[in-house]
C-alpha cells in the first residue's frame, strides 16, 4: 500500500489522476446510465452523420464557405462544447440515481501492535502483543415509499433536459453562424459596391478636369465632381470598416480566438447563392412545427418534468425506510482496543427508520419544491413565448427577403438595360462620359442589392429553419 500511495505521489498531478480513476472507478459505465449518443455523437435534425472534428480545421489559405464556417462552430464554440459537457455530468447522476437500488459493501483491516516495559522494575519486565482484526458489511434499502424511484425519474428527466439543450445549442449556434455570416457577405458586397463607386467617381472627376482644361467646361462641374469623389471614397472607409467589424462579428460567432493563426487573413467566399426560392410551409405550420419539435420547449418540459419528481422526492424523504444490514467481525470491530482472544462476531439485522420531528424542515422542504414546479411552468410558458416569437420574426425576415429577391431581379435587368441604352448613345455621340459613368455606378448598385437580397433570403431560410429547430447540415450544405 505505502509503495502504491509513493508511485502515485512520484508521477504527474495528471497521470495520479488517471492511476485514482483507474483505482476507485475500474468499470467505466456498469449500470448503463449512458445515452448511445456519448459514444456514437448527436446529429442535427434529418442528418445521418454526426459532424466531424478532425482537429485539423479550416485552412485558411482557401475562403471560407457557409459549410467551413458551420463545422468551425460546432467543433469550437464553447456553448457548444459546455451542453456536451453537462450530457456527461447528468448520465453519471442517472447513474447515481440507479446505483441506490444496490447494496453497499465495504471492508477493512487493523493490525495493532501493544509493546509494554516497566522499566523501574529490577526484572525489566517486558510484554508483548498484537492483534489483527478484519471486518466486512453489507447495506441494503428494501423500502423507502418511493424516494429511488422518484430520484431515478428525476435524474432521466434531466439527462433528456440536457440532451434537449444541448440540441438547443447547436440549433442557436447554427442561427448566429448563419447570421453573422450573411452578414459579413453582404458588408462584403456594400463594400465592393462602394469601392466601384469610389473608382466611378475619380473617373468623373478627372474627365470633368479635362473637359475644363480645355475650355469645354465650368469649374463648377469640376468642384462638383472632386466633392462626390471625396464623398464616394468616405462611404468607401466606412464599408471597409463595417466589413471588417461583420469579419471579427464571424470570429466570435465562430468561437475562434482572436489570435488563432489565419483568422486574421479571413476571405469569404461568394457562398450565398440558394438553389430554393420557396418557403416551404406556411406561418402555422411553422409555429406548430417549433412548438412540437424545438429542442429548447423539449429542454424546458423536461425540466418542469424533473421539478414534479423532485417533489416526490422531498416527500419521501419524510417517509419511513427499511434497511437491511449484515456485518462479520474478526478480533473485535473497528476503532477498539487489543482482543485478548481471538473471536468472530457475525450481525443481522433489519433498520426501521421514523422520521417524527425536523424542526418544520420538512414542511419547508415541499413548500419550496412546490415553488420550484410554478417557476418552471413559467420559464416553459417564457420559452414558449420566446421561441414562437422568434419563428414569427424570421417567418415576416424570409417573406420580405423573398420579394426582395424578385425585386432585385428586376433592378438589376432595368440597370442592364439601361447601361446597353446608354452606351449605344455614346457610341453615336448623343451623350457624354458622364452619363456613362452614372450608369455604370447604377449598374454596380443593382449589382450589390443583387448580393444583399441573396445573402439576406438565404440566411433569412435559414435561421427560420434554426429558430424552428429543424436546421441539420443538410441544409448548410445545399445540394451544389
């Protein structure tokens, strides 16, 4: 023993630990407490596979798609990774909870060594004696009125609880990925919009100090175009800065830190094209689906579920119990002195216990479990609340991003047209440079409300699908 203890205290604060485990919890899960999705990983709805994460990551040398940025997120947001986490600390309270109908066995040993001089005496008398004395027992619970049971229930409800949040998470997780990278796409496109724009109006600009050179016009237009030219290149920084804010938004979003190596250099890549351009069920379909699928409501019900069992188990607990116990004693028991004789001493006994007066604990203990049931139902009615209104929200986002995607459609064909009817104009010498480059900077704003509206209905579909909680990587992915 004193050898085992000293190899312990010898190796790393890390490898004692495993040498602890290893000792005190031989079996990893003997009572199946365990859900299969610990071993086998938790898929998203209507997925097959689990997400991978290979631990090599994105590399940033390439841009970064929808799909890159979803499975960045779900292998390193910490949100993510703490819901997986709490699964794990409530399987092992379910196991807890089951090990209570077992018995409980222990044993020991002591040796004790009695030495004795007197060393006044003129014969030196001296006396010697051990003793070795060994014990083993074993407690069982036949009855309790209910107590395990209840405590079982509860620890179920809460591991389904913890799986239900930890669905909850990644449906969250995957609406703010999506969120802030649509976004990023279309600061992506405001500021390319704007650099177009910026270049434009340096072109005006210096035509219109030609055109005054020469004689062939005023000054005025000249101040006029070096002011739009200043102007255009102001919008130009601040789409610059927003791009670059919606980028660091992304990394957040991600869980990446922000000095993780190549988060700086991100690009995005032009990812925001959607194959769909329906909406699949209407707003009541919707709002039934969420009410009867989100993983938060499943979250918050077993919640309430685990409440009302925990009050069971409060009341038990001031319920009578029967406990059956059986000891050997060899030499004497623990804790007393040197046996004269050796003797072996065997016990078998039954244990009622009444519990008759705790100070009003008692009442106090099912008062506050009562309490704790009403504050449940009303986060279950304040979730439900939050959830529909949340699918309610991206409902009306997907409908008007919807429309604007037709609108778009045709902005961006009357800029077309117009920029063809324009430069057959100029080829004949009906209009100026001017008027070109006002068309062309047309052009490039239809272009980037092209984008927007893109960007916007596809992350618009969604974060309804997140916010229903339906989204898997199936529809991350798309069919491209």
């Amino acid at each position: 023993m004193l050898a085992w203890i000293a190899a312990i205290s010898i190796t790393g604060g890390a490898h004692a630990r495993d040498w602890a485990d290893l000792a005190t919890t031989p079996w990893v899960d003997p009572l199946l407490a365990s859900p299969p999705q610990i071993q086998a990983g938790k898929t998203l709805p209507d997925d097959v596979q689990v997400p991978a994460c290979d631990g090599g990551g994105h590399g940033y040398d390439r841009p970064l798609t929808l799909s890159d940025a979803v499975d960045l997120a779900l292998c390193h947001n910490p949100q993510v990774q703490s819901a997986w986490a709490a699964i794990k600390v409530q399987a092992a309270q379910v196991g807890e909870a089951r090990a209570a109908y077992l018995p409980t066995v222990s044993v020991g040993m002591s040796r004790l060594d009695q030495k004795t001089r007197y060393p006044e005496s003129q014969f030196a008398v001296t006396s010697e004696r051990s003793s070795e004395s060994r014990y083993a027992t074993l407690t069982w619970r036949l009855l309790d009125f209910g107590g395990r049971g209840a405590n079982r229930r509860l620890a179920d409800a809460l591991l389904e609880a913890a799986l239900a949040s930890h669905d909850a998470a990644l449906q969250r997780t995957l609406a703010n990925v999506i969120g802030a990278y649509f976004d990023a796409q279309t600061a992506k496109a405001n500021r390319e919009s704007k650099d177009k724009s910026a270049a434009l109006a340096q072109r005006i600009w210096e035509t219109a100090r030609k055109r005054e050179a020469r004689g062939a016009g005023a000054q005025s237009d000249t101040l006029q175009a070096m002011t739009a030219m200043a102007k255009a290149e102001l919008d130009s920084g601040r789409a610059l800065g927003a791009y670059e804010k919606s980028l660091a938004a992304l990394v957040v979003a991600l869980g990446l830190p922000a000095s993780a190596p190549g988060v700086q250099g991100l690009v995005l890549a032009p990812d925001y094209v959607d194959a769909e351009q329906t909406l699949r069920q209407d707003l009541a379909s919707w709002l039934a689906l969420a009410q009867d699928q989100h993983p938060a409501l499943v979250a918050a019900r077993a919640q309430l579920a685990s409440a009302r069992e925990r009050l069971t188990v409060v009341r038990s607990e001031g319920l009578p119990t029967l406990d059956f116990t059986q000891s050997h004693y060899l030499n004497g028991r623990p804790n007393q002195g040197l046996s004269a004789t050796q003797s072996k001493e065997s016990v078998v006994g039954f244990t009622v216990n009444f519990p008759l007066f705790e100070g009003f604990a008692r009442t106090y203990k099912v008062r506050g479990a009562q309490a704790q049931i009403e504050v449940k139902a009303a986060e279950l009615r304040d979730i439900r609340n939050q959830v529909l209104g949340d699918v309610l929200k991206a409902h009306a986002d997907a409908t008007a991003a919807l429309r604007n995607l037709e609108s778009s459609r045709r902005l961006i064909e009357a800029a077309q047209a117009a920029l063809e009817n324009v430069r057959r104009k100029y080829d004949r010498g009906i209009v100026d440079i001017l008027d070109m480059l006002s068309v062309q900077a047309a052009l490039a704003d239809a272009e980037q409300e092209r984008v927007r509206a893109f960007a916007e209905w596809r992350s618009a579909r969604l974060r309804l699908l997140a916010n229903a909680g339906t989204v898997g990587l199936k529809d991350v992915r798309g069919k491209r």
